[in-house]
C-alpha cells in the first residue's frame, strides 16, 4: 500500500522545494507523477535476488513505476527541482553537488571529500550528473 500520508506531505510542499532520493526513494516520486517528462535514476547494480531472476533491479523497477520517465544510467540526475541518485553510496555525490548548487566552489568541494576520505572516489564520479 502507498504511504498516503508521506504522498500529501509531498504534494502540500511549496513548488520551489528540493526534493531529493537515494536509490528506490524516486519509486515515491514516480508513482506520485512527479517524475512524468523528468529524466531520473535509481540502483542499476542488481542484489542476490534481483540477479537470480526472482526479482527486478531497482531502476528497471522504476521504469514501471515511471513510465513517462525518462531513465537515465547516470549516477546522478538534476532535473530541477527533483534530484535523484542511484545507490546509497551515490547519495554522496548527491551531497557534493547539492553544495555545488548552494554555490560552494570546487576547491572547498574538493576539501570536504579530502577530510571524508572520499577524494580519489569524487574523481571518479564527479562529472556522472545528467541535467534536465
């Protein structure tokens, strides 16, 4: 069952409000609608049970869910006023970037995953970001 009360929270949010998710939190947004015409992602890397065949991978579960969104492979995705990311480790560059948006320049970016010890990862996943 839907979680009704969660829906209308999201719904009575002022237009101009971020909303984020990490991973399956964009299967909220896409049976919400939100996503309808919006580019997003999910987990593409399949559990146990996904890659056995008795289950799905999350972002082909959000196709489903989303149909007239447009999936995308990448790590991250700006549409605007929705965010999502991929796996919970995504989550962190979903955080990086969300400081990149605050107007956070690179070299302070570029600290803070230096002092979290995610710096080489940073590298690698800095520019996986598709915009809307």
């Amino acid at each position: 069952m839907l979680n009704q009360r969660l829906h209308s929270f999201i719904r009575t949010l002022p237009e101009k409000t971020l909303i984020t998710s990490v991973c399956t939190g964009s299967w909220i947004y896409g049976a919400m609608g939100l996503l309808d015409g919006k580019p997003a992602t999910n987990r593409k890397e399949p559990d146990r049970l996904e890659a056995s065949g008795a289950g799905k991978v999350p972002i082909d579960r959000l196709a489903e869910i989303a149909p007239r969104a447009p999936i995308s492979r990448s790590r991250l995705v700006d549409a605007g006023r929705i965010v999502t990311a991929g796996g919970i480790a995504s989550g962190m560059e979903m955080g990086f970037h969300l400081l990149r948006r605050a107007g956070y320049d690179e070299d302070f970016i570029f600290e803070v995953t230096r002092i979290m010890e995610y710096a080489a990862a940073f590298e690698i996943y800095r520019d996986d970001i598709e915009y809307a």
